[in-house]
C-alpha cells in the first residue's frame, strides 16, 4: 500500500493507494498524528479510493481506536473510499465512541463538509 501526505493550509492531506496493509496503515496514522502536531493542522482528508482491497471490520476497529488513543480527540478526520468500501461504518462508529470525530464516506464532498473545509 502507497500512502504519501502533504500539508494544505487548513488540512493534510493523505492519499492511500494499492492493497490495503494494516502494518502500514497503523505506521502510516502515526505519522500522519505526528505530523498534524508538526504542522499544527487538527484536520486530516484520506483520499483512500486508490485502494484496491477490502478493508476488514478488524482492521478498521483499531485503526479508529488508534486515531482515538494517538490524537486525544484533538484531530477530525474524514476518510474517502471507493463504493465497495462502505459496507460498514465501523470505523466511524468506533472513533465516535471514543470521543474521535472521524467520517467515513465514498464522497469527496461530504468529506470535505465534514471537515469544514472549502470545495474543491
């Protein structure tokens, strides 16, 4: 799985793409943490449609309760993924328990309303 991240005036920005790997993903969320701490950003828009797998209810109930545990509730977060991808919303749902405001939706402009961020 290729993960990159830029920094955006009011948001970073993380692009996922290939095979889902949760070694990566976990890697990959602790940097993308450290670097909104870094940036002094509190909003983070995944542009996951690249990825070419199904990510498993496992896989995104720790994902949510490492964003939880790593970011304290101080980040928003809105993952976008491809249709096949929205089979559950467990991810949402486990970040909301634990006080992480997180969406996760198969467009871009519900995303970016989430995170109150301008269209593009």
């Amino acid at each position: 799985m290729d993960l990159r991240y830029e920094t955006r005036p009011d948001h970073l920005l993380v692009t996922a793409a290939g095979e889902f790997d949760h070694v990566a993903a976990r890697q990959g969320m602790t940097s993308v943490i450290k670097a909104c701490g870094e940036k002094g950003v509190s909003r983070i828009l995944v542009d996951g449609r690249g990825i070419t797998s199904l990510v498993s209810i496992a896989d995104r109930f720790d994902l949510a309760t490492q964003l939880s545990v790593e970011s304290k509730g101080n980040l928003r977060m809105a993952v976008v993924v491809a249709a096949a991808n929205m089979f559950t919303k467990t991810m949402e749902d486990v970040a909301a328990n634990r006080n992480a405001p997180l969406r996760t939706t198969d467009s871009m402009k519900e995303a970016r309303e989430f995170l109150n961020l301008e269209p593009e």
